[in-house]
C-alpha cells in the first residue's frame, strides 16, 4: 500500500469513527459515553476474575424443558428442587423468579414447605414503575426484607438511589415461608448494556436490598448492612 493510499485509508476510518462517536454521544451525552467507555476499557484491561465455585446456578434452560415439560412446571416440581439443593448442602437458594399469582393450594403448600422446612431461601420479587394497583398485602410482605441505612458519610447530602413505586411480590405463604427476600431489577447503562448492579433500591421512602445481597447475608449469616 502506498503512502497516499495508507493515508486516504486512516482518514476515511477517523471520519467513520467520528460519525459514529458523534451520534452515539448525541443520543445519551458527551461525557456519560466518555465515561461508559473508559468503563468498558477498564474492564478490559483488569485481570480475570473466576467466579467462586461455591456459586452454582440451577437453570430453567432447553435440557431442563426437555425432561419435565414446558415452562411454568408445578410448583411441587419446584419444591423437590428446593428439597434436593438443602440435601446436598447448598446453603443459601436464591430464586430470581416470582410466584405473585396462586395455582393451585395444593402446589402452593407444598412449595411453601418445602422452603419453610429448608430453611435456607432468599426469595425474588421485583419493582416496576408501570402504574398498577397495589395490595396492601403486597406492601406489608415487603417490609420483612426493608433495611435501614445506618450510617451516611458526613460530607453526603443524599444518597442516590433509584426509586420504584410498585412492586410484584410472591404469594403470602411464599413471602411467609422464605427466610429473606430481594429485588432482582436489572439497570442497564444508557448503551443497553449491563456493567453493574444495584444493592438497594428505593419503595415508598424505604430501603430494600437486591437479591444478591439478601442471598449474601443469609449464607454468611450475619447482618451485611
């Protein structure tokens, strides 16, 4: 390649790019695509980091389907898992599903003592901002798992938290029967891409934890906030 050509060749690709960066950045902001990019080049550039292989996850995935039916199973179904992830040791089960409707009392029972005999589940529910009417039942499940912020640093005027109005939570005897609950909301950045998670977010002027983080403080059971 020639000199000339090598050149038309880099200009083409810089007036490519700042097409593309400037209508990126037109769309969500200068210095917040600045800031989601140099995120991304971080990550990049931090070592590996294994997960813990304490850490399993149970998924509802093709091969699952394939040997007990299609989605949603009975929840009796859901109750033997529960069962059989206590009897080979897992110590914390966290459920990033939710169960806000009933089936059928008899499934709803047997799933509920399932996860009150185990002892050990962390159960999902998540907010929404889309008006929807709210039981006062669903709000009363909610305060089991609110937390209280102890201690703001001094020089912090507010925390910034993000705030919800409704929430879809489990049925009574399931709210009831688990040892812990938590949101699973997921908040992707401006780009639609996921790089980060929320511990706490805010209902009605109340705190609540994320599910990772109830999941936390029942395995190692102590308070974590």
């Amino acid at each position: 390649m020639t000199l000339s050509r090598f050149l038309k060749f880099i200009a083409i690709s810089l007036i490519a790019i700042a097409i593309t960066m400037g209508l990126y950045t037109q769309r969500i902001g200068f210095f917040t695509a600045l800031d989601i990019k140099l995120k991304d080049v971080r990550f990049r550039l931090r070592p590996e980091i294994k997960p813990n292989s304490n850490v399993v996850i149970a998924a509802i995935d093709s091969k699952s389907i394939d040997e007990l039916g299609r989605w949603p199973w009975d929840r009796k179904v859901i109750a033997t898992l529960v069962r059989n992830l206590k009897y080979y040791g897992a110590k914390t089960v966290a459920f990033d599903i939710v169960y806000s409707e009933s089936s059928n009392s008899d499934s709803d029972n047997a799933l509920a003592s399932a996860i009150k005999e185990s002892g050990n589940v962390v159960a999902g529910y998540f907010f929404r901002n889309e008006e929807k009417s709210h039981s006062e039942e669903s709000l009363e499940l909610l305060q089991k798992s609110k937390v209280t912020i102890l201690k703001v640093a001094d020089d912090v005027k507010e925390v910034p938290v993000i705030s919800y109005s409704y929430v879809d939570n489990n049925i009574k005897e399931i709210s009831d029967a688990a040892a812990l609950s938590g949101y699973f909301n997921i908040m992707p950045d401006e780009d639609g891409i996921i790089r980060s998670s929320n511990v706490i977010l805010l209902n009605n002027g109340e705190f609540f934890p994320s599910l990772a983080l109830s999941a936390l403080k029942n395995y190692m059971d102590t308070e974590v906030i």
